[in-house]
C-alpha cells in the first residue's frame, strides 16, 4: 500500500492511527487529513519522537496494512 491509498480512504485509517498511536486525538487526526508530513509532526508533538523516528514508524505502519 501507498500513501496515497491511505489519505484516499483517510476515514476509514483514523481509528487504525488511533489505536496505533493512542495519544493522537480525533481532532488531531481531522486536522492531518490524510496528510503524511502532518502525521509525521503531530507524533513528534504528542510523542516527543524525532523526525527520522515518527517516518519510520509511519513507514513501519504503512508496511504493516
């Protein structure tokens, strides 16, 4: 899978983001929208992660669905 498939269908992936990443709010995933780089900032803010980590969870994740 891509990310284009995933902000295509971003409904349908925010509850599979929130129980992956449970300190994301429902706010916080209408804000990032299918956005890959917002997604990437936000797990920086809520998790105090760096940049390289978050994409690689990200990458991690997408590898995963």
């Amino acid at each position: 899978m891509n990310w284009d498939q995933v902000a295509g269908n971003w409904k349908q992936f925010k509850g599979n983001l929130q129980q992956n990443w449970g300190r994301l709010t429902g706010d916080d995933l209408d804000v990032i929208d299918g956005n890959r780089m917002l997604l990437i900032g936000k797990l920086q803010e809520r998790y105090g992660k760096g940049k390289e980590e978050a994409e690689r969870e990200v990458d991690e994740w997408l590898t995963r669905h």
